[in-house]
C-alpha cells in the first residue's frame, strides 16, 4: 500500500459506513446514511471509472412493466407480490423525481406501448384476455385502468397493428440522473473513490477489513451494492445478465414518441435526440448473456438491426451512431434481496433490470437496515 499519511489519514481511516458500487442504489444509501448520521464518515468505492454496471447504461425507462411482463409475473408471483412489486416501482420513481427534481433528469411523461410481432398473436391474445383482471388487480393503485388498447400511429411495420398502451410509464435522461446524483452525494461529504476494485472483506474485532487491488482498510460497516457483480462478493443468488444496446445517428422527424417494448420487455426501445435507442435480446443466448463482461455478440446486434430495418424503422435510411452493453442483477425471484449477511455487512442487491424504478427506494431502505 503506497499512500501517503495524508492520503490514508484523509479518505481510509475512522470510515463508519463503506459502501460498495456507486450506482443508483449505492450513491442512495450513501444519501440516506449521511441524513441520518450526519457526522457520519462515509466513503463509496466504485470499480469503474464511472458508476460500471447498469446505473449508467440502461435505457431511461422509468416505467412499471408491459402487461405482459405483469401477465407472466402473475405465473410465479401471486397477485399481492405483485402489486406489491409494482407499489414499489411507482415509490421508488416518486422518490427518484423528488429527490433530483424532473428538470434534472429529464422526466418525460409520454406513455408507454407494448409492441407485438405476428408470432406473438397468442401473446397478445392472452394478453388482451387478461387485461381486465389487471386493470382491476392495480386500480387500488391507479383509481383508474392502467391498460387500453390503441392502434399503431407510429409507421410499425410487420406487427399486429395494435398495441397495448398505459399513461403512467415515463422517461429520462441516464446520464442527467446519474450526474445530478452524483452531485449532491458529493456536496453532501460522502467520499468517492473510482477505479477501486473491492477483492474481499472479513470481519474482525467489531469491525470489517476490506482489501482492494490497490490497498486494505476498515470501516465500521460495509454495505453491498453492486447488483450485478455481487456474485463476486460471495452472494450467490444473484447472476448476471448482460444487457446490449445500440443507438441510432439522428434521424429526421422521428415519429416516434414514448417507450416501447417487445417481445415480454425483453427488447425496449425509445426516441432520444431525434434517435432510437434499442436494446435487449439476452432471450437469444441466456447463458452467453450471463456474464460481467461488457461487450457485444453479433447474434444479438444483427438481431436488433434486422428489428430495426424491418419492424421500428422500415422504409428508413438509418445508422448506428453507438453501441454498448450494462450488467443487470436478476434471481428466481424478482423481489430484491435486501437483508442483513453478518453483524457489519448488508446487501441490497438484484434488481433484476428494474434499478432506474426501485434504486432509489432499495438505496433507502438499505440505509434504514443500520
């Protein structure tokens, strides 16, 4: 450990709070801890150079879940767990939009639809069968149905031309989030330190020694917010599962207006900067997809073209500007895992690709375990 007494004394030494990842979840704990304990020294250890996971390469879907995401919850999850998941998503946005204010995300309320390819036609079958039971399992939440179905307005081409549609879904700019986020931890006192890749930690004497590549320490507590990458932290019920994305140069007019999703959620894509920004795929090739490493597989991308080219954009000159990849956290359950490990370590991990909607709200009550 080559530090200096002054770099050890001033960012490694009388920690109270570590917190591990600073994503969503990780910069909100962060937030809520120093609210509570305002002398409190808390210091947050990101592996990337920015927040290196999901935090900063989803979509901006700040939405709840197709109707047919819900349909197929409805299969493994009872209808109170359900509700209580969606509950959830719409806390976790309001306390997202409170806490940074929609002009600084950039919170847009425009609606999201639900696209379905021909093959899809029993899907959308069952989905229309059941859309009533839906509306009425969520109407303590909405007051209202939170599904209708709507024609295609929007030049789709190769699907059934309608789609099912729900006001309340919303979007944002990532980056806006992330940045504003940042912000205010960091005017708030809390310590952030990149490029640091935790190894393991052990507790000892009341306390917990943390190694990293670069140097060990101890803090007081440590609190495990790295989602996708928690596996490596020994926590086994998470893995990871890769999510790929491209984006699109400018494209002039662009009807398109809201978010989208495709094929059970498992293909999204929206409008931004006159662009369309599409992702998704994993459903192609699960177990290649289940892996941290962040690059992209030709069997997904030329799939995404080949929707762009004949379902999104037909008739369309386009191409693509940018490409990338996120590693979300997903389980057999799609609650978090949100608990207490030992006497000074705590998780809050596995928010199975849903972390714009509920990391603000994990990130609290993660905070609140202490």
């Amino acid at each position: 450990m080559n530090l200096s007494y002054w770099e050890y004394q001033t960012w490694l030494s009388n920690i109270d709070f570590t917190i591990v990842g600073s994503g969503i979840v990780g910069l909100n704990t962060a937030l809520h801890l120093k609210s509570r304990f305002p002398k409190a020294k808390i210091l947050v250890l990101e592996r990337g150079f920015l927040p290196n996971g999901a935090s900063t390469k989803n979509a901006g879907f700040a939405c709840f879940g197709s109707l047919s995401e819900i349909v197929d919850d409805l299969n493994s999850h009872t209808p109170s767990e359900v509700v209580e998941l969606i509950q959830k998503k719409l806390d976790g946005l309001q306390l997202l939009r409170q806490n940074l204010g929609d002009d600084d995300i950039d919170y847009k309320h425009w609606g999201g639809y639900e696209v379905f390819l021909p093959q899809d036609e029993v899907l959308f079958s069952n989905c229309l069968s059941k859309m009533q039971e839906v509306n009425k399992l969520l109407f303590p939440i909405f007051k209202e149905k939170a599904f209708s179905e709507v024609a295609n307005t929007f030049g789709f081409k190769n699907i059934n031309q309608n789609l099912l549609y729900n006001k309340y879904e919303g979007q944002i700019n990532t980056g806006k989030m992330m940045e504003a986020l940042l912000y205010k931890v960091q005017r708030a006192g809390v310590k952030i330190l990149n490029t640091i890749n935790v190894e393991e930690f052990t507790e000892k004497n009341g306390e917990v020694e943390v190694k990293t590549e670069q140097f060990q320490f101890t803090t007081k507590k440590l609190l495990i917010a790295t989602n996708g990458f928690a596996a490596k932290l020994g926590i086994s019920e998470v893995k990871p599962a890769r999510a790929q994305v491209l984006i699109t140069t400018p494209i002039k007019d662009l009807p398109i207006k809201g978010t989208f999703h495709l094929d059970k959620g498992y293909y999204y894509f929206r409008n931004i900067d006159n662009r369309v920004l599409f992702g998704g795929g994993r459903n192609l090739d699960f177990k290649t997809e289940e892996t941290t490493v962040m690059e992209q597989t030709a069997v997904i991308q030329n799939k995404l073209e080949e929707l762009l080219k004949n379902t999104i954009l037909p008739d369309q000159d386009f191409e693509i500007a940018h490409r990338w990849s996120g590693v979300m956290g997903v389980g057999a359950q799609k609650k978090p895992i949100l608990k207490q490990l030992s006497e000074n370590v705590y998780c809050g991990v596995r928010l199975g690709g849903m972390g714009v909607a509920i990391g603000s709200l994990v990130g609290k009550e993660l905070a609140d375990l202490i």
